[in-house]
C-alpha cells in the first residue's frame, strides 16, 4: 500500500472533505446559536412579555411608594421613640429621688427612734406606758414607709 500513488491523493481528498465539514459543523453551531435572537428580534410581542412587564413595573410602583411612606413616617417614629425615652429617663430619675428621699427618711426615723429611747431611758418611771405606746407607733410608722418604698421600688 505504500507503494501505491492513489494512497496520497485519497489522504488529501479525505483531509479535504473533513475541512469542508469542519466549516460546515461551524456555520450550523453559528446558524443554531443566532437563529433564537433573529427570531425573537423579528417576531411581535406577545402576552407574556406584556404581562411580564406590566409585573415588573407594578413591583417597580410598589417598592419606590414603600420608600417614601417609610421615609415619610420615620421622623413621626423617631419623634416618638425621643419622647418615650426622655419619659423613660425621666421616671429612672424620679426612681432614684424617691429611694434617696426614702434613705433619708428612714435615718430620721432612725434617728428619731434613738432620741426617743434616750428621753425614755432618762424619765424611766414617770411615764411606764408611754414607752410602749411610742415604740407601737413608731413601728408602725416604719411598716408603713418600708411598705411604701417597696411600692416605689417596683
């Protein structure tokens, strides 16, 4: 076969063939890959890519009039969200007010009561009963602010 001169000359009619479809297999893949946008360029709208649009567009509509309520109400909420906490800081400061005002109070009920036991322990027997009747009222007095505190408290 090596001999023969028509292995060359058949050699070169397949090579040549085989690039003539090599161009062919090329123009088909182009031809398949641009026919979709040929066509789509060339064919009327149809519902769909109305109803798409249409879509888009409402979705566009709702998100920009979102945008502006939300712009439009924040400084509303800002305001209010202020206020709530100046209200707040407020009642924290009148807290703290109340549980000095009820320190204080209770040193001077605390004090008081010392007083009174000294006065007492100097007029031991001119008043027997009033030592007792004092020491009641004045527990009872205390009760009664610890009570109050408690409430200031919660």
């Amino acid at each position: 076969m090596k001999d023969d001169p028509n292995t060359e000359i058949g050699e070169r009619e397949i090579a040549r063939h085989l690039y003539l479809v090599g161009w062919v297999l090329m123009l088909v893949i182009i031809v398949v890959d641009t026919a979709a946008i040929v066509i789509k360029t060339l064919v009327k709208r149809g519902n769909y890519e109305e109803l798409k649009e249409k879509n888009e567009m409402e979705h566009r509509t709702r998100y920009q009039a979102d945008a502006v309520a939300s712009n439009a109400t924040y400084p509303a909420y800002a305001l209010l969200v202020k206020q709530h906490e100046t209200t707040i800081n407020e009642m924290k400061d009148l807290s703290t007010v109340t549980k000095e005002y009820l320190k204080i109070l209770n040193n001077m009920m605390e004090k008081t009561m010392s007083e009174i036991r000294e006065i007492i322990s100097r007029s031991q027997n001119k008043f027997p009963n009033f030592q007792n009747e004092l020491e009641e009222s004045v527990n009872a007095t205390r009760k009664k602010i610890i009570e109050l505190s408690k409430r200031f408290n919660t």
